[in-house]
C-alpha cells in the first residue's frame, strides 16, 4: 500500500503525516503539552482512493504507581477518577509489545485503584487502557 497517514493528536499541534511501517503498521510518538483528556484521530488514505479513519482517548496523567511487595509481587495503584480501566502487563517495551490483561480486578482504597500482581523474574511493565 502506498499512501499518506495523518495523524491529529487533538492537542492544538495540528494534522502532521507520519509514516505507516512494514506490514501496514502504526507508530506514533507524541509529547502531550498538559495533562488532560485527548482525541487522536488517524486518518490513512491510500493509492486508489480509500481513506479511513479512526479515533482514540488519550489520558495524559494518568500515573500508575508501582510499590514492591515482596521478591513475587507488587502493587500496581492509580487514582480513583480514572475508573474504568482494564491493567494490562507485558515483559518488555518495544513497539508492538505482548500486552496481556491483569485479571484481578482492583479495588478502591484511600482514594485509589489498586492490585496486588504475581511476578516472576525479570522486567515487567504495566499500563492502562480503556475498553
């Protein structure tokens, strides 16, 4: 596929181009300029006329704190206005990483989400998405 991608990160930087990898792929990479609520909106157009679109919520701020337990786990907190949140983990952070969902569900305790995670050696990393 030839073509051109936009990309709109609903901050007030306006609608720039990226490149869409092998394989069709995304990348983007953005520094917001506050903490906030964003709509992204992704729009490819390729070689024939076809164009799509898509949007995404960013939350910016959003801060996971991380606090050892013991050598096996850990907990995994965030504040309570961001409700609705599935944790997801996955062992390294290169673009396209193995995200898989933390089953436990968290609870609410002193005005934040938390929940206590199993780990095995070695590096885990930890985010929040909005299903």
């Amino acid at each position: 596929m030839n073509g051109i991608a936009t990309v709109n990160y609903g901050d007030g930087s306006g609608v720039q181009p990226f490149v869409v990898g092998a394989g069709k792929s995304l990348a983007l990479n953005h520094t917001f300029p506050a903490n906030g609520l964003y709509t992204v909106t992704v729009t490819v157009n390729d070689d024939d006329t076809g164009s799509g679109t898509t949007t995404l919520e960013v939350y910016v701020g959003l801060e996971l704190t991380i606090t050892k337990r013991s050598i096996t786990h850990s907990w995994v907190r965030w504040p309570a206005v961001f409700t609705g949140f599935a944790l997801e983990t996955a062992p390294a952070l290169p673009a396209g990483a193995n995200w898989t969902v933390v089953f436990d569900a968290p609870a609410l305790s002193n005005g934040q989400w938390e929940v206590l995670v199993t780990h095995t050696a070695g590096n885990a990393f930890f985010r929040l998405v909005k299903p």
